[in-house]
C-alpha cells in the first residue's frame, strides 16, 4: 500500500485555498515546536458564515495536504460547525495519515480553532 493517499497527494500538489485574506476577521497562526512546522489561517466570516477561509503553510506535505482540506471542510459553513471540525475529520477526508504524520492533521484543527478564537476575541472587542 501506498505511504499516503491519493488525496493527501492530490492536496499536497494543487493545494485549495492558498494565501492571504487582506480583511481577515479571524487570523490564527500555530506551530509544532518538534518539526519546525508553522500554519497560518485567515478566515472571513459574515452572518455566523465562514464565507472565506485561506492559509500559509510551512511545513510538510501532509501539513499542506491536511491545511488545504481544513479549509474545504469548512469553506460555507457555520461558525459553530468549524468550530468542531477535529484533526481526525481531517484526517479521514484525506482517507486516513500515516500515525506519524497525525500531528500535522492536529496543527491544521489548531490553526482553525486559533483563528476562530481571535475571531470572536475580535467580536468581544467590537472590531
Ligand atoms: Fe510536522 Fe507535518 S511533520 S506538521
């Protein structure tokens, strides 16, 4: 069997959603301190909507792969959906990582809570 999956490899080669939002509401950006890894998530809610959602990924293929299916995981959706998206949802989308690459399915579920999270500290604020 193969290392990686098609779709790790296929969102590893033509990653969705790739850059910056310039009006992002919601940015969060986290690390893996182990590996060096570093992802970064812009996220443009409207209405409890996330309309846009894009990243920066220095990492790994599977960071990248597993960045890139985040954002399609919850690309259209409710804020209170993408706040419960899980590093395993990630992970099964991309029909499964080898064990050691788990965490970088882990570092794409923190990007996105990190993001929300300033999100609503924005919110709160009245930004
Ligand atoms: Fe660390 Fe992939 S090796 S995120």
């Amino acid at each position: 069997m193969a290392l990686y999956s098609e779709k790790v490899m296929d969102h590893f080669r033509n990653p969705r959603n790739v850059g910056v939002i310039e009006d992002a509401n919601g940015i969060g950006e986290v690390g893996n301190a182990k590996c060096g890894d570093i992802m970064k998530m812009y996220l443009k809610i409207e209405d409890d909507i996330v309309k846009d959602v894009k990243f920066e990924t220095f990492g790994c293929g599977s960071a990248i792969a597993s960045s890139s299916m985040a954002t399609e995981l919850i690309k259209g959706k409710p804020v209170s959906e993408a706040m419960s998206l899980t590093n395993k949802a990630v992970a099964e989308a991309l029909d499964g990582l080898p064990a050691y690459k788990m965490h970088c399915s882990v570092l794409a579920e923190e990007a996105i809570q990190s993001a929300l999270e300033d999100y609503r500290r924005r919110q709160e604020a009245g930004e």
